[in-house]
C-alpha cells in the first residue's frame, strides 16, 4: 500500500511538473509572436507619454554609469533628451525620456521584446542588422580602430595580422567581423563589455582593443600609457535603432534629428562631450 | 534547426571546451578537496585552521570574481588564457564545496571505526585511506552527484573570460545570427547532454553501492 501510493504521487508530479514545462514554453512562444508582429512604436510612446531608450553604461563619452547617482551620462543620452523634446514638440504629445542601460548583446533582443522603444547606443548601421531592426539617418560618425600601448610598437592594423597576436572585442560588435577582413591571422578574444576589455587589455591578455575610435578616445583619455594606432579602417556611422518596420517612429526621429542638426543643439552637444579628448580633432565631428 | 546546422562545429567546439574544462576541473576539485576536507579533521589544530581558511575563502566568494581574479591579476605575473583561469577557478572554488561534503561524510562515519582500525594497528593515514574514506564517499554520494553537476553548469562562466566554452560560442552565435531565442535553447539542450547522464550515473552508482554494503 505504501510503496503503491509513493508511485502514485510519483506519477502526478510528473505530470503536473511536465504540464507546467508545456504550458510555460506554449506562453513564452506565444509572447514572442505576439511580440514579433509588435504594435507601432510611435503609438506607443504618446499613448505611455514616455520613451524608453536603450543606452549604454559602460562606455565614456557615449554613455557611461555615474555610480554615484546611477544614471548613465554621455554624448548618447544627451541626443536622446534632445531627440525626445523634439519628438514631443513635433507631435504634441508631452513625452519624458527615459534611460535602461543596455550591452552590446542584449540591445536587440530587447528592442524585439519592446522592453526599450529605441536605442541610442554606439550602433553601427549594417546592412545584416538593418534586415532585422530599423535605423534612422546617422547621428554620429566613426570607424573602426585599435588600441594599443604606446611602447608596443604597433603602428595599424597591418602590423596585427599574425598567429602572435590577440586582438579583444566585445561581443555583438562590428568589431569582431571586421576583423576577420583585416587581421585574419590574428586571434580574437571576445569580452562582454568594454570595461573588462580594457583590464584585459591591461593585464596582457591581448596585445590590443579594437572596436570604434569613437569609443576607444574614452579610453585613451582615461589611460595616458595607451593610444590608438593607425587611421580608422572601416567606416561605420552610428544610427539610432528601432523595431523593425516603424516607418512613423522613423520620419519622426530623422525630422527631429534633422532639427537639431540645423538648430545648433547637436554642434553644442559635440563641443560638450569631445572638445577635451585628446588627439581629437572635434571639428570634424560638426555638421556644417 | 538552420541555426543548429549551420554553426554546428562552433556549438560541438564550445561543447569541447565545456567537457575538457568540466573533466579537467572535476578531477582537480576532487582530488583537492579531499585533501582539505581531511585537512580539517586532522588532530594538529593549526593544519585544521588552514583547511577551514581555505574552504571558507573560496565557499564565500563568487565564482565569477575568482575568475575575473584569476584572468585579470593573476595574468599579469603568470600568463594564463582565458579558458585557464576559468577552469582553475572553477577547480579552486568547487573543490571547497566538495570538502565540506567530504568532511561532513567522513564525520558521519562512525568514530569507532577509525578506532577500530587504529587499534588494529593502522596509522591515520592508512585507517583513512582504507577505512574511513571509501564509507564516508558513499554516504556523500548523493551530494557530491549535485556539485558535479553544479560544476558543469559553473563551467558558463568560461564565457565572461573568452574561454571558448558553449556558452561563448552561444554568445557569438546570438550575436551575429540576432537569434537569440534558439540559440540560447540550443545551448540548454548541449548542456542537458552532458549533465543528464551524470546524473543518471550518480544515481546508478547510488544504488550500485546501497546494494553492495
């Protein structure tokens, strides 16, 4: 009798555990269809009265964590604010920005499960990406470069393509495809975010960074023994990203974009955030 | 399914990495830990304090700062890759659960048995070695089956140190196909293979040895 209705409640666990197991996965799929045909961006924002941008926190000058407040701070955020008035003076509804720190990895997937509306955050427009999310025009321009220690003797890319070398990327960057074309020989070492590459970099687990220049002037600034070699070797402008097939939210943000190119907020943003980087000739960076 | 064939010898590389890290790891943390758990049952009370030290560093510090100590310090002085340093911090920080597991079988062996063995003329390395030890593994059987498998998962944290394990293959996968979703149950299902027949073998042995005594 005992071992009789051990068996028994052996048996309905199973099947309560298994249904629980079916159930679930049948809501996660269905949540993620009901997410893929997704409702219109622009709807959403004026309907919340609020716009949710995904940025990064680890990144100087673009977007960087203030840990004493817990806020991010940089070139990104400040466009997004702007971009944000701008949006709500063009459609008339009051809207508030909004910041949720994102990595280089997660920023899609969590564009695709609207738990941001758009996304500011160093993102190269290319053409794979642009299949599956939006992008608006360029808002900031870059290409791709290498940081090394001043004394290490390498003067570009070039000189890095053999088995001897390691090159650190941060996962979901350009970065590491476009090394592929210029330093096929080299090894690559992927990282989760710019923070831990740079102390790897430190430590001697590479013998240089690479991702945007944009990025790597944050780090040259900050450490004074590192510098970027060579000339940029690719060319990737940066886009602000949104689902795919928000062609209203699009118009809105080129238009507004648009503004504040030609209203003189974005010149005084780039003279804010990259007039004090060394080595930088900021001037180039203005819209004319 | 396409995600699967088309990367399929990055997933089986990743896969590689996991098992060899695992093997690696699981052999060193055994061997180590059964050394401090001894350590701390020793009668000399100061090599019992440097077993406890030792145990409760690593049992109280996540695993992910050893590695990043191990990556990012310990690399400046003695270079290591990233798929090293996960694996010996992987080794360092679950051999300290598995002394205690250890420890805790071998205090759960009755005293008169290493009495006994003493009495007859064993040393306290023979009696612990031939006596005491092959009981106190089978009573923590059970709970060593869970570190192991706990180790293989752990192992995932080969990925924040660029230790080609399945979890940064998955990573770079997601990355550049943006399909996360598959990618990441994919990667589920490689480590189900690995740690569903552990744990059927744990269980196996379990019972193997219930029968046996």
């Amino acid at each position: 009798m005992e071992k009789a209705k051990k068996r028994q409640f052996g048996i309905i666990a199973t099947i309560v555990l298994a249904a629980v197991i079916v159930l679930g996965l049948m809501w996660a799929t269905a949540t993620a269809t009901k997410n893929e045909e997704h409702k219109d961006t622009l709807e959403r924002v004026e309907r919340l009265g609020r716009i949710v941008w995904g940025v990064k926190a680890d990144t100087r000058l673009f977007g960087l964590m203030d840990t004493k407040t817990g806020i991010s701070q940089g070139f990104d955020i400040d466009i997004a604010r702007a971009l944000t008035v701008q949006i709500s003076k063009q459609t008339g509804v009051p809207m508030s920005a909004e910041f949720v720190p994102v990595s280089s990895s997660s920023k899609m997937q969590l564009l695709k499960n609207t738990n941001i509306d758009g996304s500011v955050s160093t993102m190269t427009i290319t053409p794979e990406r642009e299949k599956i999310i939006d992008f608006t025009d360029q808002y900031f321009d870059a290409g791709q470069s290498i940081l090394v220690r001043k004394n290490s003797g390498i003067k570009n890319i070039r000189d890095m393509n053999s088995s001897k070398y390691t090159i650190i990327v941060v996962v979901g960057t350009t970065a590491a495809t476009e090394l592929a074309k210029f330093a096929p020989k080299a090894k690559m070492l992927a990282v989760q975010d710019y923070a831990t590459g740079m102390q790897a970099l430190k430590s001697g687990q590479g013998q240089a960074m690479s991702t945007d220049n944009a990025i790597l002037y944050g780090f040259a600034t900050e450490n004074p023994e590192y510098h970027i070699a060579g000339n940029a070797f690719t060319h990737g402008p940066y886009g602000i990203a949104f689902d795919n097939n928000q062609g209203p939210m699009i118009k809105q943000t080129n238009r507004a974009l648009k503004t504040i190119k030609e209203n003189g907020i974005y010149n005084q943003l780039i003279k804010k955030w990259f007039s004090d980087v060394p080595g930088l000739d900021w001037h180039s960076l203005e819209v004319k | 399914m396409a995600l699967l064939q088309n990367n399929f010898p990055t997933f089986l590389q990743g896969f590689g990495y996991t098992l060899l890290s695992s093997i690696i790891a699981l052999i060193g943390s055994m061997i180590l830990g059964t050394g401090f758990a001894i350590m701390q049952i020793v009668p000399q009370k100061w090599i019992q304090k440097i077993g406890n030290i030792y145990v409760q560093v690593f049992r109280n510090i996540p695993l992910l700062i050893i590695t990043f100590f191990f990556f990012l310090v310990v690399s400046k002085y003695i270079k290591m890759s990233g798929f090293t340093s996960g694996t010996v911090a992987l080794m360092l920080y679950t051999s300290a659960f598995i002394a205690e597991t250890v420890r805790a079988g071998i205090l759960a062996v009755n005293t008169g048995q290493m009495e006994g063995a003493r009495a007859n003329g064993l040393s306290f390395a023979q009696a612990m070695r031939y006596i005491v030890l092959p009981q106190a593994f089978r009573i923590s059987l059970p709970s060593l089956g869970n570190q192991f498998i706990n180790l293989v998962k752990n192992s995932s944290i080969l990925a924040f140190v660029g230790g080609l394990d399945l979890m940064y293959q998955g990573n770079m996968i997601a990355a550049n196909t943006f399909d996360t979703f598959s990618t990441y149950i994919i990667v589920a299902i490689f480590y189900l293979i690995l740690t569903l027949p552990l744990s059927y073998y744990i269980q196996h042995l379990e019972r193997k040895l219930k029968r046996a005594a």
